[in-house]
C-alpha cells in the first residue's frame, strides 16, 4: 500500500471525502487517542491545575485537540487541509483553528506556547510536492520557528512515521540545529 504522504500534497489528499473518513474511522480515532495521550505525557507539564496553551501542528480533523481538552488544556491548532479544518470546526468547543502549512514555519510570537505535539504530520514535510519544496529547508523553518514560539524549557512532542532512517536524520537534524534536545522515543515499533 502506498503511503498517503507519496500520493500528492496534504491538502489535496486530504480532501473533503478523505477528510470524513479520516474523522469517523473509529480504528484512527483510537490510535490518535492513545497517541495524544502519550503526546501530553511526554509534554511532562507541572500538575499544578493550571491550564497550559499547547499549539498542536498538523491538527487535522482535531482528534488531539480533544485529547488535550480532556486533559484539562487549552490548544490552538494549525493544518494545511481546510477540509480538515471544516470538520475540526464543527468538532472544537471555541479552540482557535488556523489554516498554514507547517513546512511555512510556526508564525507565532516568541514564548506563547507551554508545549507543541504533532500527531502523525511530520513526515509530510520530507517529501518534496512542488519544485519550490526542499524537506531540509521546510523542516529547518518549522523547527527555527516553534523553538521560538514555545516558552523556556517547553517540550515539542512529534509522533510520526518515517519512511526510512534517512528521514529520521534528516528531522533529528534539523530540531538540533534549531536548538531542541532530548531524542527519538521508540514507543510502538511495529
């Protein structure tokens, strides 16, 4: 099975019928679920009751928006689909939804975010959809600029799913450069 990412551009693929199915697919929404979860605990946010602003990146339908919810947080989310959008609209009790191409860059002021997660996105930004795509150049800007946007000491959680361990390089690279540390979680190999 071909992997959606080599099929054309997110926005595209991820049209307003892909978008449906993707939403209601009871399957993704559990594994989304469980992944956001993980997500948020890996955030290792105080426990002190207060609410944190976590920006999550690739949003999608806003399954992780949910989640983050529950887990008693505020979030505001960013995709590149506003199929995807439309629907996570419909879902979202008042969380602010943004249409952007994280591959542009986290246009954010500096310091807003108490976190950032990213639920099965990153990979698209390794595959080129256009002569003026480079996945080197898109992932510098996107990990230059959520550095910058998250506040002193904030994690970014990204759960992906690489094609191979050149890609793994290629985003462990460029969040280093950016000024990120920590490493690469191996939670569900298969």
């Amino acid at each position: 099975m071909s992997r959606p990412e080599h099929q054309g551009p997110p926005e595209f693929f991820y049209g307003l019928d892909e978008s449906r199915k993707y939403a209601v697919n009871s399957r993704i929404r559990e594994i989304q679920t469980e992944m956001t979860e993980r997500a948020v605990e890996l955030l290792c946010l105080p426990d002190d009751g207060e609410r944190r602003l976590i920006l999550d990146l690739g949003c999608g339908s806003g399954l992780s928006g949910s989640v983050i919810e529950e887990c008693g947080h505020d979030w505001i989310g960013v995709d590149i689909s506003s199929s995807m959008l439309a629907i996570a609209k419909d879902d979202s009790d008042g969380s602010s939804l943004l249409l952007g191409d994280m591959g542009q860059g986290a246009p954010f002021r500096p310091g807003v975010f108490d976190g950032a997660v990213s639920i099965s996105a990153l990979q698209w930004l390794c595959h080129s959809n256009r002569n003026c795509e480079n996945p080197h150049r898109r992932l510098a800007r996107l990990f230059v600029t959520l550095f910058g946007a998250l506040s002193r000491g904030a994690r970014a959680i990204f759960q992906f799913y690489p094609e191979n361990a050149e890609q793994i390089d290629m985003i462990l690279a460029a969040a280093t450069k950016a000024g990120f540390t920590g490493g690469l979680v191996v939670d569900y190999p298969n």
